[in-house]
C-alpha cells in the first residue's frame, strides 16, 4: 500500500500533465445489473500500454464472492507485445484505496483523527489501511447495510491494526463525527446525508461510479469543493455531480479541477478548516496500467 500510494500519486500528475492518456471506460450491460468493463490507456513515461477487463457482479456479495473479477493485460509500445497478465481484483483493491489516500493526505485536515467507513467489503478494509498511513487515525467507525458484514469488519480491522473499531446502527452515526468519510457501496441512492457531515470533513466517494448512481446528497456536493481523479471522467460517470448538475440543482463551480493539477500546485487545495472536500474517485484505467507495471518490474527484478 504504501509503494502504491505513492504509484498513484506520480499516475495523477502524470495524467494532468499529459504524460498518460486513457479513454471513458467501456461497459455492456449482461442483464441483472451486472457488466462487463474495458479500460484501455497508455503511459508514456513507463513506455506501456494495456487494459483492464473485468466483470461486476453486484449480487456476488451475497455469495461471499468479489464484485469485481478480472484481468489487467500488459502490453510494451515498441511490437506491441503482451508482456504479462496480471490478477484485477488484487491489483483494484489496493490501486483504489490508494489514490483516496492521495487525495486524503493532500485535502483533509492536518489533524484528522476519527475515519468513517461507510460499507464493509474489500475496499473498506483497504481504505482503512491506507488511511492510516496518511493520517494519525485513532478511531475508526462503520456502518453497512449488512450488520454482520460490519461486525466481521470491526473485528478483523481492531485486530489487525490494534484501533477501537464501533460498529454504527446507522450512517448517520458513522459520520456526524467523523474527520475523514470513505464511501464504499453498491448503494444507487445517497448513503450520508448532508445534515449530519461536520464542517472540515474530507470526504472519499468512492462507491458510485455510474452516472445513475451516487452516494452523496445534493446538499454535499453544492456546499463542498470536488476534486476529480479525471475531469472526462467525473463530467460523463460521476452521478454524485451528474444527477444533481442535471436538475441544475449545483453547478460545475463545486469543482476546483483534477486531483493530479493539485498535487502540481496549479489549482487550490483545502482553503480553510472548516471547508468540506470532496474526492470523487472513478478508479482509472492508468491506475491498473501503472500499478500493472510496477508488480511487473518487481517481478523482472526477482526473476533475473
């Protein structure tokens, strides 16, 4: 995780700066809400090119089976040869969790303490511990839909990281104290509800990345600042904005612009202490291709 946080870092100011390019994920709908997912792109400084293809699942929770379930092909730019074919749900899982510690490092509070994770799944468990890593978190709370999900997750978590770890009857009382809020469901409608998010909250939305669903309240996104991990895609994907841009309920002001210009100090980041931030991750192709290559290279290294 922590080489991977700061993979992602360099992946986002790459992105911005143009050294990376990827194109709108490609996604087919194969009846009963789930999809079959392309997400090509091409990093230029790392001279590779590849894709992920990977299958969603919703209902794969209920089987103690991953949602997500693919491949990340690697290719090399000179021939056009596959180099390697690398496992998507593992790669995924770390990948996403750690571009939200990107953006927690760079936008929540220097003195954010208490982490809400709202879902209890794989990325929970990966956003707790990256989250850690970025900031001094001496409690972590949890709420899901599924009360023995979250209990497992409290349990398994307060072991392996030694934190107080509290279960929540309901989203509301995962949050209202909260520093830093990590969104991390299926869920089509909003799971956090803009009355009880205190001011200076970081907020990482990262469950909903349709344009027909979302996570968050119009209220949220009309009275925080958002950050994107690609404009293209916040602009076409992000139903958090999407929906209520749609009713002109908000307006592209909440953006301030992508994440990787941030980290290249040529947009704000927090301003004051009480504002709220918003990252809306999207999960990129370049992020499977960086991270991609970099197990690739490790692997080289060992081998020869």
């Amino acid at each position: 995780m922590k080489s991977c946080i700061q993979l992602m870092r360099q992946t986002l100011v790459d992105l911005a700066a143009g050294r990376a390019t990827q194109v709108l994920r490609k996604v087919m709908p194969i009846g009963e809400g789930n999809m079959l997912g392309v997400m090509p792109a091409a990093i230029t400084a790392k001279q590779v090119t590849g894709a992920k293809v990977i299958s969603i699942f919703p209902g794969n929770f209920n089987k103690g089976l991953p949602s997500h379930q693919g491949v990340v092909l690697l290719f090399e730019t000179q021939t056009g040869e596959l180099q390697a074919v690398l496992d998507a749900e593992s790669i995924t899982a770390i990948r996403t969790a750690a571009a939200s510690a990107v953006a927690t490092e760079l936008l929540a509070r220097k003195n954010a303490q208490t982490l809400a994770i709202v879902g209890s799944g794989v990325q929970a468990r990966k956003h707790v511990e990256a989250m850690i890593l970025v900031r001094g978190i001496k409690k972590v709370l949890v709420w899901d839909i599924d009360d023995s999900s979250a209990n497992r997750f409290a349990q398994e978590m307060g072991e392996k990281f030694s934190l107080p770890i509290q279960v929540c009857r309901t989203s509301i009382e995962a949050v209202k104290d909260a520093d830093i809020i990590c969104t991390l469901t299926a869920a089509k409608e909003p799971v956090v509800f803009d009355a009880h998010i205190k001011e200076g909250a970081h907020i990482n939305a990262v469950g909903a990345c349709t344009p027909q669903t979302r996570e968050l309240e119009t209220a949220t996104v009309g009275r925080g600042k958002m950050y994107a991990d690609s404009m293209e895609s916040l602009l076409n994907e992000a139903g958090d904005f999407l929906i209520p841009f749609s009713t002109g309920e908000v307006t592209k002001d909440v953006i301030v612009g992508e994440l990787g210009d941030t980290l290249s100090g040529k947009n704000d980041g927090r301003r004051n202490e009480s504002e709220i931030t918003i990252f809306e991750s999207l999960g990129l192709a370049v992020y499977d291709l960086a991270a991609a290559d970099f197990v690739f290279k490790r692997l080289q290294e060992k081998v020869l």
